[in-house]
C-alpha cells in the first residue's frame, strides 16, 4: 500500500466518527504525494470536534513523519456547499452527506 493510501485509511477511519464534519478531502502538492494538504469542513465551529481532529492529526503525522509532510486546514462552511470546496482532484476522505 502506498503512504498516501494508508494516510487516507487512517484518516477515514478517525473522522468516520465525527459527526459534525461535512467532508474532508486530501490533496497533494506534488505527484510523489510527500506534501500531503488534509481538509475538514465543518458547519460550524464546534469546540469538541476541533479539539478531537487536533490529536487525530497529531496521530497521523506522527505515524506517517517519514513519508509524507501534512498541512491541516479546516474550514467552517456557515451555511456554503462543501462541494464548492472540493477540487477534482482530491482524494476524498469522508463525502458530503
């Protein structure tokens, strides 16, 4: 399995279980995937759910440190579609319901 696969079944798998996340997607800034951008798109902000992604992504970066550099980045959607924010290209993490 390649690290951005792994990377992304991890990520899957922690985020399934957030409820309050919309979606969550990954891009790349290049083809080898060693820069790795994760999204979360949240409605709102929500305390609980923040503090939660923060060790999820601590955990991740930890776990995948020699292979792939991360950029986390979350964004309150207030009432916008998450497909607006979505590039073609992204590998999604967790769909828009």
């Amino acid at each position: 399995m390649e690290p951005w696969e792994a990377v992304q079944s991890k990520l899957a798998g922690e985020v399934r279980e957030l409820a309050a996340i919309r979606a969550a997607f990954l891009t790349s800034d290049d083809r080898r995937r060693c820069r790795m951008h994760f999204w979360t798109l949240l409605d709102e902000y929500d305390e609980p759910t923040e503090r939660r992604l923060v060790r999820v992504e601590s955990d991740v970066e930890r776990q995948f440190a020699d292979d792939v550099d991360f950029v986390f980045t979350t964004i309150h959607l207030q009432g916008r579609s998450p497909w607006d924010f979505i590039p073609r290209d992204a590998l999604l993490v967790k769909s828009p319901a």
